[in-house]
C-alpha cells in the first residue's frame, strides 16, 4: 500500500484512492508519478478489468499543489516537474485498454477536475462542485482542460467556467453532460464499484476496442472513423472471447472470457 495512494480489490474492479485529505489532495509530481505507476501494474494485470479513481468526501481533487508550485519561484526552478508528467499521464489513461472511471465527491478543481475530464467516465455524488480557478492564479487548464472539457460540453460553458472560476454543482455538471452518473452522497462508492463491474464482465478486448474507436471518433474525420471501426472488428472477429460469447448465447449460459 502507498502512502498517498491506495489500491483496493473489488473482484475485477481496482480502485485507488487519493489518499491527501489535509490538502484536500492537491497533487504532487510524486502523486502523479506513484498513479502512473500503479496505472501501468493494472493495464498489463487480467484480474483488474475496470479502473476507479476517487477521492474522500470533501475532495476528488482540489488541482495542482500550489504551495508546490510556489517552492518552485522560490526556488527559481527552470523545471516543471508537474508538467512534465501531467499531460503524458493524463494521456495515458486514455490509451489504457481498460475503462478508468473518475468516483467524485466534493471538489473536483483544476488539475483535479482535467484528471476527471481525461478518464473514460464520472461518476459523481450531490456534494461534487466542479470548477477551473486557473484564472485566478495567473494560470491556464494546462493539463487538457481547454482541450477536453469544450469536447464534453462545448466552447460556451467550457469559456463561461474557465473566464469565470465560478464552480458549478453536481446536478448542473450532470445536466450539462460533464458526468455521466449522478448518485446520492452515502451511495457513491458502492455504485462507482457496481458500475465498473457491470464493464468487467465483459469481454476485455471488445471494451479496449470500443475505448479506442471512440476517442478516434473524437479527433479523425467520419471515413477515416469508420475505416478504423472496420479494421477493428475485423480483429475482434478472430478472437476467442468473440467465439464464446456467441456460443454462450446460443447454450443459454454465462461466457467465460479469457481476454484473448
Ligand atoms: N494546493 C495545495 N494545498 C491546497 C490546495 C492546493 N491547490 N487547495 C487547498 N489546499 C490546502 C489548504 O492550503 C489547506 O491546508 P492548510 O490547512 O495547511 O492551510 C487545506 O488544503 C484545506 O483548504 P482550505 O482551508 O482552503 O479549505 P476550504 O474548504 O476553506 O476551501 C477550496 C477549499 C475552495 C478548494 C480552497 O482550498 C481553494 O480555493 N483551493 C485552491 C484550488 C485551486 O486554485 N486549484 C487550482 C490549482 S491550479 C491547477 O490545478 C492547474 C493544474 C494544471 C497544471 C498543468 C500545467 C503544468
């Protein structure tokens, strides 16, 4: 177990969890590297088919440390730790072949809420309150907020959240589409994990493919889309998984997939 990181087993579901509550985990260089770390174990590990990410009540992440980041003036460090792993993790996560879900209550800001935007999916509870401070700081959503929340909900509430700093509540991100499951507070960490398990009875290489068509979708041209979509059902037709699942239908029977 890491100390700023936990790693729990639900079956075929990994959670981990930030583990900073005094800073309402603000994120550290270090943070990042232990999470791209664990992420990697889990990507190349079959028993772990879905990836959670949460937090503690009060925050999912409140964004970079800014105490961190003042050290570094005072330092008069060159460098940019936080950035030069920030954007490649964030990236990262979308390339794994499996689902990664953000579980968030309270604070999802900054840094925090661009982690979410990079996950596949969020989940949240009535307490999330989402927002990008950058302004305040003389900063900008650095780590593909710019990029990715105009995507989910487009340019106007992308540009009224980031000119504005305001922070908005879960049923309004809800509304908008920035998540895409709303629960009560109290039921988030069991239906973050019941969500994620419903993903990991299925068969691993049809969710990597799917995960993989889509984020094509959001950056190629509608033939070109298509023309991978083909290719990778063409891949998909000579797997295993794809002979069981149709045999398992047809013998009335659960499949067994092996991810192979
Ligand atoms: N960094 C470090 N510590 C923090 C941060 C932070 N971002 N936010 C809160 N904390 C600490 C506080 O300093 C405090 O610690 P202490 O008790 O030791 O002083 C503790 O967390 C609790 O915070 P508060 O007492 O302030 O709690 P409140 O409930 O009163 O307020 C807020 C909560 C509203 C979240 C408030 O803390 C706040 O506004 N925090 C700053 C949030 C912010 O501006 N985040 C954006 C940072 S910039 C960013 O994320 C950019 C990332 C992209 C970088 C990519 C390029 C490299």
């Amino acid at each position: 177990m890491d100390e700023l990181l936990q790693l729990e087993r639900h079956d075929k579901v990994a959670r981990i969890r930030f583990n900073r509550e005094s800073a309402l985990n603000a994120l550290t260089p270090e943070m990042l590297m232990d999470l791209r770390r664990m992420l990697v174990e889990l990507d190349l590990d079959g028993d772990a088919r879905a990836v959670v990410l949460a937090g503690q009540p009060k925050a999912f992440s409140v964004g970079a440390d800014l105490k961190g980041r003042v050290a570094e003036y005072e330092a008069g460090a060159l460098r940019d730790p936080l950035g030069a792993i920030i954007r490649e993790l964030f990236s990262y996560i979308e390339s794994m072949s499996k689902p990664v879900i953000a579980d968030i209550s309270g604070y999802a800001l900054g840094g925090g809420l661009e982690l979410a935007l990079a996950c596949d999916l969020r989940i949240a509870d009535r307490t999330a309150k989402f927002g990008f401070p950058e302004a305040n700081v003389g900063s900008l959503p650095g780590a593909g907020g710019t990029q990715r929340l105009p995507r989910l909900v487009g340019p106007g509430r992308a540009m009224s959240l980031m000119f504005t700093g305001e922070r908005i509540a879960a049923e309004q991100a809800y509304a908008w589409g920035l998540i895409e499951k709303l629960v009560e507070p109290g039921e988030l960490d069991a239906e973050s994990i019941a969500w994620a398990a419903q993903m990991a009875q299925k068969a691993p290489l049809s969710i990597a493919a799917i995960k993989g068509c889509i984020y094509v979708a959001e950056s190629t041209d509608l033939a070109s889309g298509l023309a991978y979509e083909a290719q990778s059902h063409a891949i998909l037709r000579k797997t295993r998984d794809r002979e069981e699942g149709m045999r398992a239908f047809v013998e009335k029977r659960a499949p067994q997939f092996t991810g192979q």
